[in-house]
C-alpha cells in the first residue's frame, strides 16, 4: 500500500492546528485559567444585591487582579447574597480586617467584578473570614428612582 | 464418465420490483468448458451473474456450485467460496484509487497472509498472462477500456479460481482488442483449467470459444446446445437471434397504428 | 382527487423507507473496529475531507468575522458600547456562525464530493466487484469517509471560530479603534468555556455527523447513471443545508433557550 508521508503529514498538522485552535479559544477567548489550588485562601462578603455579578468574576485590588468569584449564593441566614473569593495566597495575613468589597462595572455595558479597598485595621483576615464592609451592585433602576425622587422634591 | 456440473442453477424465479426477470430457469455449466449465455438486452443477463455470485438470493430455487447452495450459507463459508470465482464486470471495474499492480494484489491481500514478495511475484505472473505486465505503475484513468479489462482479468484470476465469470466482456471493444480478449478467455480457460461462464450479446466472439450455449428470452431457457447445433436451429426466435436477422419474433415495427392511416392523419376519423 | 392523496401517501412511504435504509446503513458501516488497513484509509479520507476543505473554511471564517465586526461596530457604537465588540463577534462565532456556516461549506465542498465518488464507485461496479471479491464495501468504502467527517468537520468548526475572531480583531481594533484591552478582555469575560465554546462544538459534532451520512448515503444508494450521480449530490447539499439549518434551531433551544 503506498504510503505518502506528505499526506500523513498534511493530516497531522490538521490535528494539530485543531487541538491548537481549541487551546486559544479556551485560553484567549474564554479566559480559562488554570488556578493551582494551593496557592489561593478564601474569604466571603455579603451583599445585598450582586446586580449582574457572575462566577468565575475578577476580584481586583487597585485595578490589579488578585483573585476570582468562585461561588454565589443565596446566605439562609440574613437572606442576603454569600459571594465566595478566592484570592492569591501571598495576600493571606496581610488584608486588614476592614477591607472593603464593592462591586464594580467595567465600563457603562462591561461585566462587573468586586474590587477590594485595603483599610487600616491592625487585625488582618485569614482564610475563611469575612468581609465585613461591602457595598451592593448599583442598580440602574434604583439609581433613576433616587434621580426622579430628588428631582420631584426639589 | 460425465463429470457433475460445477455450476447448477435449478428452478430459478426472481423478480425485481414487479417486473419478473426470471420465470423458471434451469442451467448446468459443465467444468472445465466455456459456457456462453446469450440473449437480447435487458434479459437480466448481469443479474443472472448476481446470483449465481450470491450476491442477489432467488425468490424461488437454487444456485449450486460444486454442490454447495450458494444462498443457504454462512457468511465465513460464502467467504471461502467467494475465494474460488472471480468475476469480470462490463466495465472492468478497478479500483480507481488504487494502482494497476495494487488492484491485481488485492484480492492475494484480502485472501491471503503471502509476504509481499510472494503477493508481487503471483501479480507479476498474472499481468504477464494478460500481457500488462509493463503497465503495472498506471493508475486505472490511464489505461484504455480494452487494458482495463485485461488488468481486471488478471485480478479475477489471482487467486486462481476455480470457475470465472464475464459480464459482456466483448462490449464496446475495438476489433483488435476483442481479438485479444477472445484469445485470452480461451488460453486461460485451457491452461489453468477454468471453469467459464461468458454472458454476452457479440455473436461471433462468444460462439466461436463457446462449448456450450444457452439463449435465454423472456425469463427462461430459450435453447442450449452446442454453437454447431444452435446455428441449424429451427426454432425462428433462436434462428433470428444467432443470425442477427433485423426482423422475426422480435419485430423490427414497435407496435403502432397502420402507416396508411397514421400518416394522412385518418385516426379519430371514421 | 383520490389519486393525488394515494400519491401522497406512497411518496410518504417511500421518504419512511430511505429514512430506514439509511439508518441501517450507518449502523452497518459506522460499527465495527478498525483494522490496520482501516487506520490508513481513514487518514486519506482526512486528507481529502478534512485537509482541503481548509481553504475555503478559513478564507470564509476570516470574511465572516471581518463582517460582523464592521456590522456589529456600526450598530454598537450608537449606544456607546463599541467596546463590547469582542465579545460579540465571538459570542456569534462560537455559538452559531462557525458551527452553522462551517457545515453548510463543508456539506458543498466534501459532501457532494463524497457522494459523487462512491457514486462513481457504484456506476462503475467497483463497490460489486468489492463484494464478489470478498470485501465489504461498507467497511472498506463507507466507513473510513464517515469517520473522517465526523472528525475532522469540528476541527474545521474550530478553525473557523479561530480565524474569525482573528479577523474580527483585525477590523474592529486595528482598523476602527476598539481597544485591544477591550475586544480580548470582554471576551474573556463573557464567553464560557463550557458554555459557548463546548455548545458550539456540540452543535458541530451534530451536524459533523448528519452531513457525513447524508453524503455517503446518496452516493451509496443512488440510481447509478449519470442523471442518477448529479441528482444525488444535489440531495445531499440541499438535504444537508436544510438539515443543518433545522437542527441549529432545535440545538439552540435547547442549549441557549434556557429551557429545562
């Protein structure tokens, strides 16, 4: 049976180019990461209204990334919304106890991420603790209400 | 001693949709001998070869090659007989991705474990017989119609058949390569041995290599006998046929109204 | 009257048979291991599915993503959103346009070639002379083309998906000013991985599947005359094109609908 090596070659660079391309569109596109487990510490916030935030949203110190939403629910308790973060384990120790969580909108349309703000606490948060400063999504409706309210009272 | 038959097809009825092909047809193909089957287009002369290839099952009888019915076995055992015939179809049939030396090698390869220098010395020898042993390289778009089917020829004898087939082998050929094909169909006949079964139309070729002949018409056995005994035959239909005579049983006018009439346009009138 | 209802009812009973002749062909031809020999042929039908389908595959991806990032700018930037570009050329790409516009491209180009050429192959007697030899056609013929569709079509899909949003990023940022921030990182953002990628892909394999065995079957089953191999590669693009179209609607639904 005669055997071109050109078309074995032809078809294996296809294969490849295929496994290739998913690989972008899984990194580049998608944004998968591959977080090591050992490397990040956890801590939770309430909020009372997450607005649009998502799983797998960034949690950013000063714009810089340092970690990600890994859950959201509903907190049976205060009826409030548990968000669940992981963050970089270098941070573990070193976040002061009144660090604030708000969540944030990239831009008027973008995707909303939380973003930390370091306090002035001498005690500091380790894994598992939480935060207890938050502030809730703004929520577009909310916001023309307040708008409309104070325009009408004035 | 009369040898028994190596082929027999016995009481055979076959219908395809609600046309019937064949109504009754009785054949005995004696070994060693080449056996012509002849009649007029469309008498399903090809689907007779499906049959008795095991490839078309009968409505009603029997096909029997060297004893065995050819329908009624396993798939392993229809496997090994298949090993025993080789067939030559109408338009040689190759494989076009595969070339002229890998198309003879195949059937050694699917029937055999030869090592390649055995598989290439038995296609060497094959081609040789047919006379393309120099064509061995070709891809089969590059042969003519008459070397395509002398290459399918050495491929239907690869295995070194029993018994061979050939559906309308003479078909559209020129002279020199009829010649070559008549010659051919004989010598391997003779010196290996075989067992032929040609179906064709080409008067001339066929009864002048065939040892026995049956015409069929009309779903069955119209007349069989030897090309001498049929050429004297009585019978108009068998006579109008063998002699190619335009007009007889088979008219030469498709049924139509009379000319007088049909052509001053008289039909409808009174 | 009458007749026209009898003709009805045995055209239906005719399209019910096909259907089953069909299905028992892709049980007997897609079952069943590969031998040795088989892996070759499967390579070679890679080659000429898969491999020179890539042309027009990618040439197409790249006009389509180019298209939709000029379109979707023009619509965009009126609400003061042309950032949220990448995204939506990706999200388009992923979910619809790549499996959808890929299959339909593949369905013209290697599907009516399939079928032209196990036509030929049956006109021809090949495939008989197969049988007579001893060999299964359906194994030997049909099932390494099948096979390679199923393969290497989602591998085309992907390559769309890749060129296309190239090509959205070359028009959208290069040329009309998206930051180069803003078209990668709202993508990352809004796309899944599981979700858009992984339907997508999906949906490809889907159709991957019903394309490649509409192909073959034409060709396996067709009238073999000539008239009989070109009207049998006309079914298989225009039955592949509406199978594919219909097929997406019913997977969106069910993927993207939010339907349970």
């Amino acid at each position: 049976m005669k055997r071109s090596k050109t078309m074995e070659l032809g078809v294996g660079l296809f294969m490849l180019a295929g496994i290739l391309g998913l690989l972008f569109l899984g990194l580049r596109v998608s944004g998968l990461t591959f977080d090591m487990p050992g490397d990040t510490f956890r801590l939770e916030a309430n909020f009372a209204n997450i607005g649009s935030l998502k799983p797998r949203a960034r949690v950013t110190m000063s714009g810089v990334t340092v970690g990600r939403v890994t859950a959201i629910e509903l907190d049976r308790d205060w009826y409030d919304a548990r968000v669940i973060l992981e963050l970089d384990a270098e941070l573990e120790g070193k976040l002061a106890r009144d660090t604030t969580a708000a969540i944030l909108t990239a831009g008027l349309l973008g995707e909303q991420y939380i973003g930390l703000t370091v306090g002035g606490d001498p005690e500091m948060l380790v894994n598992g603790d939480t935060i207890r400063d938050t502030q809730s999504a703004l929520v577009l409706e909310e916001l023309i209400q307040q708008f409309v309210s104070n325009m009408v009272s004035d | 001693m009369i040898e028994s038959p190596l082929v027999e097809v016995k009481g055979l009825h076959f219908s395809r949709g609600e046309k019937t092909i064949f109504n009754g047809v009785e054949l005995q193909i004696p070994r060693g001998r080449i056996t012509a089957i002849m009649g007029p287009s469309g008498t399903g002369k090809t689907t007779l070869l499906k049959l008795i290839g095991g490839q078309l099952t009968p409505d009603v009888g029997r096909v029997l090659i060297d004893g065995h019915d050819v329908h009624e076995l396993s798939r392993k055992a229809l496997f090994t007989l298949r090993r025993r015939m080789g067939m030559l179809f109408q338009s040689g049939a190759l494989f076009s991705d595969l070339s002229v030396f890998e198309n003879v090698a195949f059937p050694l390869r699917v029937h055999t474990e030869l090592p390649e220098a055995m598989i290439r010395d038995l296609v060497l020898m094959k081609l040789q017989a047919v006379g393309l042993r120099g064509a061995r390289e070709l891809m089969p778009a590059e042969l003519s119609g008459g070397m395509a089917r002398r290459v399918a020829l050495a491929r239907a004898i690869a295995l070194d058949p029993d018994l061979v087939l050939y559906d309308e082998p003479f078909v559209g050929q020129d002279p020199i390569s009829k010649g070559v094909l008549v010659q051919l169909i004989k010598t391997l006949n003779d010196a290996l041995g075989l067992t032929s079964v040609v179906v064709s139309h080409d008067i001339p070729e066929a009864l002048s290599i065939a040892d026995y002949v049956y015409v069929i018409a009309d779903g069955q056995v119209m007349a069989q006998g030897t090309p001498a005994s049929l050429d004297v035959d009585e019978d108009r239909r068998v006579s109008q046929f063998v002699h190619g005579e335009p007009d007889g049983p088979v008219p030469f006018h498709y049924p139509a109204p009379e000319f007088f009439r049909d052509i001053l346009d008289l039909e409808g009138r009174p | 009257m009458i007749a026209h209802i009898l003709n009805l009812g045995r055209r239906g009973c005719d399209v019910l048979e096909a259907l089953g002749r069909s299905g028992l062909f892709l049980a007997q031809s897609a079952v069943g291991v590969p031998s040795r020999e088989g892996w070759y042929l499967w390579l070679r039908q890679m080659h000429f599915v898969g491999v020179l389908s890539i042309a027009i595959v990618l040439v197409s991806g790249l006009f389509i993503g180019m298209v939709l990032a000029l379109q979707g700018y023009t619509i965009l930037v009126d609400f003061g959103a042309e950032q949220a570009l990448g995204q939506m050329v990706a999200l388009s790409l992923l979910r619809e346009l790549s499996p959808v516009v890929a299959a339909l491209l593949f369905a013209g180009r290697a599907g009516s070639a399939l079928t032209a050429e196990i036509g030929l192959m049956k006109a021809t007697e090949q495939l008989t002379s197969m049988e007579m030899i001893g060999v299964d056609p359906l194994r030997r013929v049909v099932a390494p083309r099948l096979w390679a569709g199923f393969v290497a079509l989602p591998l085309l899909t992907i390559g769309f998906s890749v060129i296309g949003i190239y090509g959205g990023y070359l028009v959208g940022v290069e040329w009309l000013g998206v930051f180069e921030g803003s078209y990668w990182g709202g993508m990352q953002s809004s796309v899944a991985f599981i979700g858009d990628v992984g339907n997508g892909m999906i949906k490809s394999m889907v159709f991957a599947l019903v394309v490649t065995w509409i192909a073959v079957f034409q060709g396996y089953d067709l009238v073999p005359t000539a008239e009989g191999i070109s009207r049998a590669t006309t079914r298989t693009v225009v039955y592949s094109s509406l199978a594919v179209l219909g097929l997406d609607f019913v997977l969106t639904a069910v993927m993207f609908g939010g339907f349970s």
